[in-house]
C-alpha cells in the first residue's frame, strides 16, 4: 500500500477534476486525412483558445514499447497515463524473453512442451498474425515454433487471425503467404506444422470486455471444434471470402482448413494450447473459454483437458492464466493506489468498449478496485454494430451520467473514454470519423459547461492517435490511392502526439500558464495529482504544470 500524498496548500477548488479522455485523436502530421483537424470541433477550437494546453507523446519510447517506430495504443497509454511513468510493456519483455532465450527456460514453456512430447499430441498456437506490435508479433509467434521443433515436438498447428486493424487493411497475405512458406520449410517427416484455422479479429475470439460473446463462441467453434466453412487452404479462404464478403481483413469470416473433408486440427485431449497474444484485453474471453469449469456464456459442447498458457499474465488481480510465458511489467503505484491513499473520491466512466481501459488499463492491468468506498466504475453498455453505422456512439449517454455526477458533487476526481475517435477511425470511413468527432465535440462542450458551473478543472487528453490519420501515405508524404481513385484508408493507430488542454474555472495563477512542453502522456497523473493540490511523488514523471 502507498503513503497518502502530500497536500500543497497552493490549489483550492469547489468542482472536481475531471479526466477526458478522448480515445484516438491525435494531431494529424498531414493535411490530407486528418479527420480531427477538418471536423467541425467548435468547442475543443474555442478551448484551444482560452485555456493552456500543450502536446503531449503517445508511442514508442514514450509509453514503454520496443522503438519509436511503435504506434501508441491504448494499454500502453492508459497504463502511463495511470501510473504516472513507463514500464516496459509487453511488446518489449516478450522480444527479450525470446531474444534472450529466457522464455524456453521457463517451467511453463517446459511443460506444455514436455507435455506434448509426451502424449505425442498437437501444440496449438493461437493469435493475431501481423506485426502490429499492439497485441501480438509474428515474429514471436515464428520464433516459437522453430525452438517447439528443436525440442522435439512433432506437431503444430496454427489458429490465426486476420488483423487489418494495426496493419494495413487488406494486408493479410502480405503475413499469411510468407508464414505458410516459412511453415513448409520447416516441415520434413518428423515434424508437421499447418494453419489450421482462421477468422477476422473483429468477428471471432478477440472479442473484450464481454461485449459480444458470440465472437467467442464463434472462435472456439471455429479453433477448437473445427466446425465452420472448410477451405484447402488459408490463402484460399482469404481469397475466396474477401471476393464474396468484400470485408476487410478484421471483418472476414471465420475458417477450417480441412484435408478430405476433416479438419486438421482441431483442438483434443492431451494437446498444449499457446494464447500468443500478450495484450490482456482481447484475450480475457477466450482465456476464460479454455479455463474455466463452468461457462454460462456459451454451450463449448466439448471441452478438451489441455496444457493452456498466455503469452502473458493478462490479469495481475485475477491471476488469469493460471499459466503464461512471460510475468507483465510490475506496473505498481498507480495514480487510483494514490488517491484512495490519499481518500480522495473517484469516479470512473465509458461506455463497454472503453470501460476496462479507463479502469482495468488505467490501474496496470487490474481489473479490482484499490478501495470500493472511494470508486465507482459505471459502464454504459455499447451496441453491437459496425461502429461507422453509429459513429457518435454512446458519447451522449457517458456525458449524461457525467454531467449529473459533477451536479451532485460527490466526487472529487472523474475520469471518463470517449471512444469515438478510436473506435470509428479504425473502421477507415472517414465520413463516419468526422461524424464522430463532431458528435464528440459537443458531447465535451455540456461537460465542459457543468464543469465551470461546478468550479472544477477539466483536462482533456488523448491516449495515442488514430482519427487524425485516416489515409495511407507513402514514403514521401503522398496519399496512396486506390486503383478506383479513392485514398487508401488507414485502420490503425497513428504516430502522432495528443493534445492536452487544461480548463481551469478558477485560475489564480497558482500555476505558469505556459504548460511544459516535450513531455509525454505519463505526465497526466502527476498533472492530476497537482490539480487536486496534491505533491506527486518522486518516482512520477514530472506534471505538465509548474506550480509556483
Ligand atoms: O482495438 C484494439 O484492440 C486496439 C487495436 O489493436 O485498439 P486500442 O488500443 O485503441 O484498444
Ligand atoms: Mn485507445
Ligand atoms: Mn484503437
């Protein structure tokens, strides 16, 4: 348990301090494509205007990922912006583990393993295959196999999903088509690796936050059971359903590669399963699929006694695997540690798709409360639907609820995810991102007016880009068109910084008005801490504000 903060005596005021965090809006590095700069944002314009606000790094070193190369994402971002510094994140440990040959001597890696030695049975891998570095890395994935044949396992089989949502949008083959090379090479008579199964990331097995089961369902249908639409092959099921969904690559549906008519691997008895991915969000559900005696979610029909590992402890309060490959970073200390420490009332919000990273994200990976007298978490349940269908989500209903919690004064710290600018951007419309945008923008604009009513402070910030870079540029800065002329659009997260802006009712120049620059989103907390007039402690990386 941390030590209560130390109060400043220098910021007093009536009204709370309340987080915004605007999921995936960034500023835009080109005209072209940035559907935050050519939305109608009246009121974060005016902001801009009367309040200080600075910008801020979102990815790469900046948030604890492997190179500054590395877009931003929101575990990374709502990690630093919850626990005041950078951990090496997962992205990281898992390359080193690898690199370094710590995972293989792992008791985890041993055992599944030797278990599939043993009973002469499958290992199984399954996961996200790109290079997106967000939620997994093929690289890792390769790697693992090669030391699974060196250490004598004889079968392999593959569970892969198709990404486009960290990676260009249709890039599936650029992965899938190398990886069924790199598989075949490795094959001979004492060792047989295969794909085995497939399916869009955003149609089966990564579903989170419990929002739509049947994707997990769908998943286990599809890996385990070896039920669904059998192809020879993935990079015919790739073909065959893009021509016929005309989905892009998160939204293909599922697949079995069967040979006479059978699939080849199923998942049985006897058989180790690896979870590859190592962000804990996505993974949650399907872990639970494979753990747990009892399921209500779904009828698994069969479920098989195997050796079942994640890539990474996905839950540090929970324990959830029971067994994975690589311990996460020991993110501790966190800004919700502090202020209950300190007894100070939080108040935590966003709608289902966001819900856990404003909690579970924000607090390290922790899905509890540190102290249930002084939280509350409120989710408002998202709709299951394409979210360019509904762009401006369930913004409305979030500020409803924020508005009357600032109202009735009884926290003294809110924090909340919008998730429009993330969420809708990674569905590459960029119509429906700047219907976002605008829907989000007036939702900020009630909060931003119950806020000075109240005497509060509101700090709007993002946790990495993604709305401000909508089309895919070439090297030179160009947009990439398509061959009907269309510009390329881009699903993924951007590299660009987010904004913070602080919008203070009450200033009296307690604070430099000139907020400090070249700092990262992990500044957030100790920003926070000294809004509330509270001293951060020495281990935070420093506030954007310098009091005087
Ligand atoms: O949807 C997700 O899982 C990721 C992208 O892979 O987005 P975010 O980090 O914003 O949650
Ligand atoms: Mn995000
Ligand atoms: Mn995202």
């Amino acid at each position: 348990m941390v030590d209560a903060l130390k109060k400043m005596g220098k910021i007093s005021r009536k009204g709370p301090v309340v987080l915004v965090i605007m999921d995936g809006v960034g500023f835009g590095k080109y005209k072209e494509g940035d559907a935050v700069a050519s939305s109608r944002t009246g009121t974060l314009n005016k902001l801009y205007k009367a309040y200080p606000w600075t910008k801020l790094k979102a990815h790469g070193t900046a948030v604890g990922l492997p190179s500054d190369d590395d877009m931003g994402n929101s575990e990374v971002g709502h990690n630093a912006m919850g626990c005041g510094r950078v951990f090496a994140q997962g992205a990281k440990l898992v390359n080193a583990s690898i690199s370094t040959g710590a995972m293989y001597e792992g008791t985890t890696w041993k055992k599944l393993i030797n278990n599939a030695k043993e009973k002469q049975s499958t290992l199984h891998f399954i996961g996200l295959l790109s290079d997106g570095n967000v939620h997994s890395h093929i690289d890792n994935l390769k790697a693992m196999i090669v030391q699974a044949k060196k250490e004598g396992v004889s079968k392999v089989r593959v569970h892969a999903l198709l990404d486009g949502r960290d990676v260009g949008e249709l890039s599936a083959l650029e992965y899938f088509d190398p990886f069924e090379e790199f598989l075949s090479g490795l094959n001979d008579e004492g060792f047989d690796a295969k794909i085995a199964s497939g399916g869009g990331r955003m149609v089966i097995t990564m579903d989170r936050y419990n929002a739509n089961w049947n994707m997990v369902k769908k998943g286990w249908e599809t890996h385990v059971l070896g039920e669904g639409r059998m192809f020879d092959s993935a990079h015919e099921a790739i073909v065959t359903l893009r021509e016929e969904s005309k989905a892009i690559d998160q939204d293909l549906p599922p697949f079995v590669i069967a040979k006479d008519g059978k699939p080849v691997g199923t998942i049985e008895d006897g058989d180790s399963v690896i979870l590859f991915n190592f962000r804990g969000d996505r993974a949650l559900e399907i872990t639970k699929a494979f753990e747990a005696e009892e399921l209500t979610e779904f009828d698994r029909k069969r479920r098989p006694d195997i050796e079942y590992a994640g890539m990474m402890e996905y839950d540090g309060d929970l324990h959830v695997p029971a067994q994975f490959l690589v311990t996460p970073p020991a993110i501790d200390k966190t800004l919700a540690e502090y202020l209950c420490a300190s007894k100070v009332k939080q108040f935590s919000i966003s709608e289902t798709q966001k819900f856990g990273h404003i909690t579970y994200f924000f607090n390290g990976n922790r899905s509890g409360k540190f102290d249930a007298s002084l939280e509350e978490y409120v989710e408002i349940l998202s709709d299951i639907v394409p979210f360019e269908e509904r762009p401006w989500m369930k913004c409305a209903e979030i500020a409803d609820r924020v508005i009357k919690e600032v109202e009735n004064g009884d926290w003294d710290f809110i924090k909340l995810n919008f998730p429009n600018g993330d969420m809708v951007g990674h569905t590459g419309n960029y119509q429906a991102v700047v219907c976002s945008m605008e829907g989000l923008d007036l939702q900020i604009g009630r909060i931003y007016k119950a806020v000075m009513e109240a005497g509060g402070v509101m700090v709007i910030t993002a946790d990495h880009g993604n709305a401000d870079d909508m089309f895919e540029h070439a090297k030179d800065g160009s947009v990439k068109y398509k061959e009907n002329g269309d510009p390329q659009a881009k699903t993924s997260h951007s590299l660009n910084p987010v904004p913070c802006i602080i919008c203070d009712s009450n200033y009296q120049g307690e604070y430099e008005t000139e907020l400090k620059s070249g700092l990262g989103i992990s500044s957030i907390a100790a920003t926070c801490m000294n809004l509330l007039d509270f001293e951060s402690p020495s281990e935070y990386d420093p506030s954007i504000i310098t009091v005087k």
